[in-house]
C-alpha cells in the first residue's frame, strides 16, 4: 500500500527508489528483530561484562562497517566536516575540524557502559566537541552515562545529543542519554538537538522529530540531508542524528574561531543566536496538535551558525 501511493504521488520513475526505501526498510526491521528485540543476543564479543564500568581498553580499532548500510556514522561526519566548496557531494558546516571516529553503538542496542565510556575516551583523548547521534528509551545505567556528560562539562566539552525520532514529548517520556534529573541540569555545555523538514510553515518540524520545551534547546535541519556514505558515494537520510551534527558542526565553526569560549559560553551562544519562530507547528506528525513553536523547544529557536559566529565574535 505504501509502495504504490509513493508510485502514484511520485511518478513511475521514482520505481527505483521506491524499492530501495523498502528493501532499506525490511533490512530494518529484520535487524531490530534479531539485535535490538532479541533478548538471546549476546552482544559481547569480547565476553565483556556491560555492567562492569572499571575495565578498559575492550573492543578494537576498527571502525569500518561490516557491511556497506551501515552508513549512518559516515553519513554523520560528512555533515560536520565534509569538504567545502570542492564542488563534490555536500558542504560540511565546519571547515576546520578533525573527526575522531569512536564506534561505540554497532548494531543493536547501545551499552550504556560503551557509550559512558567512549564520551570519557574522547573527553580524555582532546575532543572538543561531542556528537551523540544514538539513543534510546531504557538506560539501565543511565546514571554512569549522566557521569560521563558531567565529566565532559567539567573538562570543557560540548556534547551535543539527537533528541530521538519517536514523535514524543522527551519532558513526559524519557530518552537517553540526557543530563539532568527531575529537570536539574548536572551539565551546562549537553545540548539536545529536534529536527526540522526542509520548508517553512506549519510544517516546520520533522514529523518524526522529539520535542520537549524543558529538555529538547534548538532545532536544527535533520530530514532530506544529502550528507557522505562509505566507499566515496553520497545518500540522503533523515533524523535527529542528521539535526545533531548540524548543531554539532557549528559548535566546531565557534571553537575553532574563538578557542577562549569556554564550552557553557558556546552553547549558551547557539541557544540564544538561533532564528526565533513565531509561527505555530504541527508537532509529532499529528495535524490535530498544532503549538506555537516556542511550545515545544527550550530556545524558541533554530540553529543559525551565521548569527551564532557574530554573536561569538562581540563576546
């Protein structure tokens, strides 16, 4: 049914990528059935213990997908850093950074004990800036990760995470990784990133997109993004993982211009330097529910890194 009213709205010609959203789809599926819902999946190679916080250096070095669709990192870097202005694919937002790859969610559930750990790895290793592009609705040590995003603050890091593409209201229904407990924020420089569509309107948030007034700060272009894929191709997705490194990207553009900002100081700069919506949006895909912006985003705001560098410059 969905396959032909994608035909019928879009012409035979788009034949093609008709079968390939759903081919991409069914690979979806089939891999949350047998990893994410999977309670006999053992996804210790290793034989780690995933409630064991005092050990390190587990896993490996390579960060290479197994297979070719896993292409939602690369796919993420090239958002931040992509080549500028070479004339090929898509423009990163920053343009001058270095990646530090840490694959610390293969397919299947992220461990909390991963994802702590990879954010202590990075903070340890010189990043400046964080990018979380996962998350979930269950964290049974979420209290490890929150020490984690505290430790990053602490240390002068901007992590900026993906509010979560479930349509829901992240105040009343949780998703983690988050910072703060009973609204008591334990980090001043944790970032929370909802997604916009590519038009103007009412329609302005991705109907997929999390909100949340208290705990969702900007929005940030997260739905048709034409960004990198493995083996040099290029392939458009859709998420708050695409909105997080926008976000991410122009917390890069700050540092790398003004490096005595301090972490809190730039994301207080993308907080306030967005584009403020007066408009009211239809929220979570349902047209029944109609909110001024400002309703469901702590900011009011959208990113804009071009207000966001001349706000850097006058601080």
């Amino acid at each position: 049914m969905q396959l032909a009213k994608f035909m019928y709205s879009n012409g035979l010609e788009s034949l093609p990528d008709a079968i390939d959203e759903l081919s991409n789809g069914l690979e979806s599926i089939n891999e949350r059935l047998n990893y994410n819902l999977n309670k006999e999946f053992k996804g210790r190679l290793t034989g780690d213990d995933p409630n064991d916080f005092s050990t390190k250096g587990y896993g490996n070095g390579n960060v290479k997908p197994v297979k070719k669709s896993e292409s939602h990192g690369t796919h993420v870097a090239g958002i931040i850093a992509a080549e500028r202005n070479n004339g090929k694919g898509a423009n990163g937002v920053a343009n001058n950074v270095e990646i530090m790859s840490i694959r610390a969610v293969p397919n299947g559930d992220e461990y909390d004990k991963d994802v702590a750990l990879a954010i202590r790895y990075a903070v340890d290793n010189g990043a400046k800036v964080i990018n979380g592009s996962f998350g979930k609705s269950f964290s049974p040590h979420s209290d490890k990760v929150r020490e984690a995003i505290a430790y990053a603050s602490k240390k002068d890091v901007v992590f900026v995470h993906a509010a979560g593409n479930d349509s829901k209201d992240v105040d009343t229904e949780p998703n983690f990784p988050d910072d703060n407990v009973n609204y008591v924020e334990i980090s001043n420089s944790y970032i929370r990133v909802g997604a916009l569509a590519p038009k103007y309107g009412s329609n302005l948030l991705a109907s997929f997109s999390n909100y949340g007034k208290k705990n969702v700060d900007v929005f940030a272009p997260g739905a048709q993004v034409y960004s990198t894929t493995p083996e040099n191709e290029y392939d458009t997705k859709g998420g708050t993982s695409m909105a997080a490194p926008a976000v991410a990207g122009v917390a890069a553009l700050i540092r790398s211009y003004y490096p005595k900002l301090s972490a809190a100081q730039v994301k207080q700069i993308i907080m306030d330097s967005g584009l403020p919506i007066k408009s009211k949006v239809v929220v979570g895909g349902n047209s029944d529910d109609v909110r001024s912006y400002a309703d469901v985003v702590k900011s009011g705001k959208i990113a804009n890194a071009y207000n966001a560098l001349i706000m850097a410059s006058k601080m």
